[in-house]
C-alpha cells in the first residue's frame, strides 16, 4: 500500500483527474497457502479476527449469486462497453467465490465448522432470491429487482473494499501477510468494479426509487447478516469455547486502533447512495486499488 494512503473514508473527495479513465477489467489469477494460517490471524484479538472473517461466510454465496444474475442480464445489455464490463465483473467475482472457500476450508478442517451458517447464506441466495420459475415481463422485473439489489451491495463492499487497502493498523497488529493479501486483493477489484453493477441497473431500468428501496432493504440485512456471523464464529471458535461473546464495547476499541470499521464511519460513508447525482467513481481510489493488484503476492504467484 502506498505510504501515503489516505485514511479510511477519505477518498469521497479525491481528485479524480488522476483517476484512469478507463480500465479493462479482468479475472486474476491468484493463489495463497493457508496451511500456516493462524485461527487468530490478528494476533490476539479474536473478536477483531472474526468481525472480518464473517466477510469469509457471506461473500462465497454472495458473488455466485452475482454471477449468476449477471450472467442472465448479459443478453439485455445493448451497450458494448457495459457489456464488456459486466463480463469483467462476472470473472472477478467468480475467482473471489474460490478464493474465500479456501479460507473456510480451513478453519473447518482445524475444528471450526463453518457450514451450518454458510448454508443458512446458500438458502437465501439460491432459494430466496433465487430464480422463480417466471416468464416474460414478470421474469425480467425480477430480473432487474435483483441487479439493483447487487448495486446496492456493491455500494457497501466497495467501501469494504477501500477501508482495508487504507486500514495500517492491521500490518502495526501484526496481522496473517497472507490474509491481509486476500482481503487487500479483493477489496482493490471491489473498488476497481465498483461501477459495473450501478452502470448495468442504470442501463436496465434507472428509476431512483427502486435502486433506493432495494438498499434500504440490503444494507439493514447485510449488517445484521454480519453480526450474526460475528455471534456465530466467537462461539464456535474451539480455542475460545464459547467464553467470548461480542459486545459493543470491543468493535468500539477495535474500532479506536483501526482493525474494523466503526458503526458511524460505516454510516456516514454509506450516505452518498441515496443522492439523486450518486456515481460509484464519486468514492474510492482506483488508482491505489490499480496499485495494489500489481503487487499483491498472491496475484503475482498467480500469473507465475
């Protein structure tokens, strides 16, 4: 990350006439080795551990929700710019899908079983919005119901995505290199992407009021779909037995030293979605997400 990095939340108001004007968005190949992973990868704070590995639990289910959804707009995109980007977008969602199983793969097979809640997450993704059995008219607006739902999730991961490439104080903690590259490499195509799924809603229908609805309808779940997983991880964490139970005040003092997002910066970043003039390029640092992918270890092991 450069050392000049701005502090969370601070890109809103970036000079974006050093911003690319146009990338080509691609899948990476990445790989990382889990098998010296610790279970507390931040060393000695599990709660701040497992505040993000919750990120772990959603996001598998989450992005092949993506793709698929996308997948079934592609034949309605009439702009080929878009519909390049839309199929830029469906290969970096895929490859992060895998990428995060990995990590679940291993805290299973070192004694904290993930899966009962990840199914609770494929239920809601693939039976709840998943496809209907609809036709025609009926099928497309549920269609497009689901593409302004995944820009509104893309609003929240795209902050994700900029407050871990600007988050010190994990490396100053001495959290896992390997994790934070994970995290660091994901949340930069976050920020990279963080237009494509407003552009294609825009494109496909457009009207405020639907896009607003929709967030207000994802971000609520999304964070009570956090806090649970946090609930859930310190619980069945088999080096913690059950003694650790989330409070508030620990994501306040994670919170001070900069190893999780704070419930009022989160808000406040948060905002902008709702403004009639909002465009994902308005908020993030491409160039710094742009940066980071060209040093990432796992990216470079990838193309190796």
């Amino acid at each position: 990350m450069p050392a000049d990095a701005a502090p969370a939340g601070d890109h809103s108001a970036d000079d974006h006439s050093a911003e690319p004007e146009e990338i080509a968005l691609r899948a990476r190949d990445v790989h990382f080795d889990w098998s010296a992973l610790p279970m507390h990868w931040i060393p000695g704070d599990p709660f701040a551990t497992h505040v993000i590995n919750v990120l772990h639990l959603l996001l598998p289910e989450g992005e092949e929700f993506f793709v698929r959804v996308f997948g079934q707009a592609l034949p309605l995109i009439e702009d080929e710019k878009l519909r390049e980007d839309v199929l830029g977008f469906i290969g970096q969602e895929a490859v992060h899908a895998k990428s995060h199983q990995g990590v679940l793969d291993h805290f299973d097979a070192h004694g904290l079983d993930t899966r009962p809640y990840t199914r609770q997450i494929a239920h809601l993704f693939g039976r709840i919005l998943g496809d209907r059995g609809y036709t025609g008219r009926r099928q497309e607006e549920w269609l497009v119901e689901r593409v302004a739902l995944i820009a509104g999730i893309e609003h929240i991961t795209a902050f994700l995505g900029q407050w871990i490439l600007d988050a010190r104080a994990l490396d100053e903690a001495g959290a896992d290199p390997t994790m934070l590259d994970l995290l660091r490499w994901h949340g930069s195509e976050e920020v990279e992407h963080r237009a494509v799924a407003y552009d294609l809603y825009q494109h496909l229908d457009g009207r405020y009021f639907r896009r607003v609805r929709l967030f207000l309808l994802a971000a609520p779940f999304f964070f009570w779909l956090w806090v649970r997983g946090t609930r859930y991880l310190l619980a069945h964490d088999p080096r913690l037995g059950g003694r650790v139970r989330p409070r508030l005040r620990d994501l306040m003092r994670t919170r001070k030293h900069g190893l999780t997002p704070g419930f009022g910066e989160t808000l406040r970043l948060l905002t902008p979605y709702f403004r009639r003039s909002y465009h994902p390029s308005q908020h993030g640092s491409t160039s710094q997400a742009i940066a980071y992918l060209a040093d990432s270890p796992a990216a470079q092991a990838g193309e190796r």
